[in-house]
C-alpha cells in the first residue's frame, strides 16, 4: 500500500509532523539524510500507513511511544 492508496496527502502529513514528535523526528532524520522534501514526505506517509496496519492487525490503539520506539533519539554518551 503506498501514501496515495491510503488517503494520505500533504495535510495530513503536516498534521502528523505537528501533533506526532516520533513523526517529526522521522521526518527530520529523512531531511538530514539528504532526501528532498517531497521523498521526506512520501516516507513519512509510509511510515504511519505501516503503523496503522499494525495497530489494525494487532487490535491495538496508536501509542506514539510504541510507533515511534525504535526511531527514538538516543545521545551519545
């Protein structure tokens, strides 16, 4: 499934870099990777469409803890 099969477009990809700190994070690690704003956007986009089929598989409520765990910034000690 890819962003324009599941409804996702801009706004809704601004709405989850607003209100999402994992989403932002993701989006900002894309950026630094050097990839343009509209490839940023389209990962983005797959990222949440991924989250939302676990949470559908699983029977489960989006928990941005969960989502986002494994894209968590760690600092360098």
């Amino acid at each position: 499934m890819t962003i324009a099969t599941a409804g996702l477009d801009h706004p809704t990809m601004f709405s989850a870099l607003r209100a999402s700190p994992g989403a932002r994070r993701y989006y900002d690690k894309q950026r630094a990777r050097e990839a343009g704003y509209n490839p940023a956007l389209r990962q983005l986009g797959n990222r949440l469409v991924g989250i939302l089929h676990g949470c559908l598989k699983t029977r489960t409520l989006y928990d941005e803890a969960t989502a986002w765990s494994h894209h968590a910034y760690t600092p360098a000690a």
